[in-house]
C-alpha cells in the first residue's frame, strides 16, 4: 500500500468529497495590460499568453513586471492563488493554470482568472492539467477560432477534494515527477547542443582546404545554370489557392534541411496568372527577407516558391548541389550581415556574387559523404530526443492522473 493509500484510508476512508470550484473557490477576472504595459522591473505580472509557453506547474518569479501605477488597475494574485487562461486558440491550452508561490503579490490582466482558495495550490494546479479537467472544460468551452471558458463556467467544474494530508502528499510524488522530467529534458537538450556543435566544427573543418588540392573560387552565380525567385499569387484569392496541387514555397519553411512537401499548394491558374513559376527538384534555395534570410534547404520535390526565395538551379558539371548546400549553410551567418534595411533583407545579386570554394566533383562528393554522416545524426537525435522525451512525459501524465482519480464519496 503506498503511502497516499495509507492517508486515504486514514482519512477519507469512505470517499473523497467532490465540489465546484464555486464551492471552493473565489474567481476574479482579470482585465486589461496588454503586452505593452509589460516591463522589465516594477510589480511582478503574469501575461495569460506566457502561461501556455513560459510557465509549467507553478513558479516563485514572474517573467514581466508592470508599474505599480499599472499593477492598480489588475487584478492582484496573492501567494498561493493560482492563475488560469479562459481564452485560447485550442482547448488544449485554454485552462492552463499556474500556482502562484512567489512571497509578494502580483497582478494578471485580461483573458485570465485568479482563483482565491483554501488547498494546496500546487495540488489544484497540478488537477488543471489533468484528463478529467480536460474531459469537464471541453464540454464548458465555447467558440470556433477563439475557444473560452469563462470564470461563470470555470466555477461549474467538479474537483476532487482530499484532506489536505492527501493533497500534499500527491503534490510530493508528482514534484519528483517533474522534476525527473525537468531533469530529462536538460540532458537531452544538452546532447543534441553538442551534437550540433561537434557537427558545425567537422562542416567548418570540412572546407578548409589543404595546399595539396586544387580549389578554384567561383561565386554561387557562375556555378548555376538559372537564378530565379517566384511571387505570391493575391492573398484571399480562391482562384489561386482553393484545390490548389503545386507546392508552393514560403520562406519560413526553409530550414537548412530538404523540403519534400509545402504547406500551401496554388492552382494552375495562379502559375499563368502570376509570377510564380517551377523551380527543378534539388536547388538550393535561399531565403532573402526579413528573420528567415539567410536560411538555406534543397528542394527534393520540383515546387514554386514565393518572391523572398533565390532559387539556385546548380551546374552539376561544375559543383555538387549538395556541396553547394552546405557552403551556403556553413556560411549562414556571414551571409545575414548583408542584410540591410530594417528588416535585414538580401538580394539576388548578394546570393549570386557570393564566393565558394570549387574542388574537383570527386573532392566535393567527399566531403558531402562525410557531412551527410553528421547531418544524418544530428537529425536522426533531432527526431529520437523529442520522441523518448514524449514518451516520458505521457508516462508522467498517466500516473498523474491516476493519482488524481479519487473514489467519491456517497451522498
């Protein structure tokens, strides 16, 4: 018998009472500060959207602050209180609640509900992210694109309710289990930085050539046989979108890897419509404009792509496109500090002036063998990481809720 079974018997040996969260709790709704009132020092605040991405479990220290001039009009959250979402794009994320355990009160603004009560905080957080929340809150939630629960429906949700021996008790096992996970996923993180690292040192030492083999320099231009960009047919425009079939290419998935399939497709009408034209499979493909320049990837499908990507379609009498990948990719961060403008964007003219090293095809298809090897390991632990650490954690959330899972007690 663990020892949670031992206090249960002890202490809710008929049942564990089940109540409202309206029986059990007070709900403020927060309202207003929007990103722009947050700051870097001030009186601490939780932001509803840092919830879904920057919180787990609970916390003792706010990411944002806000004025105190500011923090008057929020809605305050004292320690112990806990913090959830109403509003979201998913029902995954709407009802993500956070334990507030700092030593000072804070503030939360709209989209947000601060949840006054006498449990264990950690214990009631910890049960809103549980299956049988999960099971109650799709049925509160309403909306299509913007999925609510509002603090009214919120106070209908039913809660198991131990003794509060019970409740910390439950919170002890699954801090350990958090902590394991924590643990894991910092470990994992950290092997695949190295693997990383290990492989940009092998792809820089891969290019540094010895004087015994010939290199002649070229530029990317000289070395392909066309140069092209493509368009983005009218936004909203079914005609060149609905039933579309030809991939059509967006700078943000080009991500120093292969491309075998695009997000959104166009139609043929788009293709004779507008500037957006087929590019052969396996050029390399060079994002232009804005956070995504520089970025690199080869095309292993023919596709279209929009106007921020310079499609070089190699030579392969003169170089290996593959080769020519990871030049490019290697020289990602030289190749940025061209930008220029506000939103640091290249040209094709920058892309086809830009210097490579040229050896012989037998030389460059060393050298893609062996940066292939590392490229394959590097991604092979990209997907084999994640996936272990997945499978801990719906590990985790079995035993989470079954040890949340509470015979009721008889009326």
């Amino acid at each position: 018998m663990s020892r949670i079974d031992e206090l249960i018997a002890e202490f809710a040996p008929q049942g564990v009472q089940f109540k409202t969260l309206g029986d059990i709790a007070r709900l403020v709704r927060g309202n207003g500060m929007p990103k722009t009132d947050l700051t870097d020092e001030g009186v601490g605040a939780i932001h509803y959207g840092q919830i879904y991405t920057r919180y787990r479990v609970w916390t003792t220290k706010t990411i944002s602050f806000v004025t105190p001039e500011t923090a008057t009009k929020l809605a305050k959250a004292e320690p112990g209180d806990i913090i959830i979402t109403n509003t979201s794009e998913n029902v995954e994320d709407v009802g993500k609640a956070v334990a507030w355990l700092g030593n000072e009160p804070i503030v939360t603004g709209g989209h947000a509900t601060v949840i006054k009560h006498r449990e264990d905080p950690k214990y009631l957080s910890y049960w809103f992210q549980s299956e049988s929340f999960f099971a109650q809150k799709k049925v509160l939630a309403t909306g299509t694109k913007v999925i609510d629960v509002s603090a009214k429906q919120l106070m209908k949700v039913r809660i198991p309710v131990p003794p509060l021996e019970v409740q910390r008790e439950i919170v002890r096992v699954l801090d350990q289990f958090t902590q394991l996970e924590a643990e894991l996923e910092a470990e994992l993180e950290a092997e695949l930085e190295a693997r990383r690292h290990q492989y940009e040192h092998y792809r820089t030492r891969a290019f540094d050539f010895s004087a015994d083999i010939d290199v002649r320099w070229s530029t990317l231009g000289e070395i392909s046989t066309r140069v092209s960009s493509g368009a983005t047919p009218k936004a909203g425009a079914p005609e060149y979108y609905d039933g579309g079939t030809i991939p059509w290419l967006r700078t943000g998935e080009v991500t120093f890897g292969e491309i075998w399939d695009t997000e959104i497709k166009i139609t043929d009408r788009a293709l004779k419509e507008t500037g957006a034209s087929w590019i052969e499979e396996n050029c390399v493909i060079v994002a232009i404009s804005g956070a995504t320049a520089a970025r690199s990837a080869i095309n292993k499908i023919p596709l279209t792509t929009n106007q921020h990507c310079c499609n070089l379609q190699i030579n392969d009498a003169q170089a290996n496109y593959r080769y020519v990948f990871f030049w490019v990719s290697s020289k990602y961060e030289e190749l940025k500090a061209f930008g220029r403008g506000a939103r640091s964007d290249l040209n094709a003219k920058l892309i086809k002036d830009f210097p490579i090293p040229v050896p012989s095809l037998d030389e460059q298809r060393r050298i893609v063998l062996l940066l292939d090897k590392f490229d394959a390991l590097v991604n092979d632990l990209s997907v084999g990481l994640p996936a272990e650490l997945a499978a801990r954690r719906k590990q985790y959330e079995y035993y989470r809720d079954k040890l949340l899972r509470f015979k009721e007690l008889a009326a």
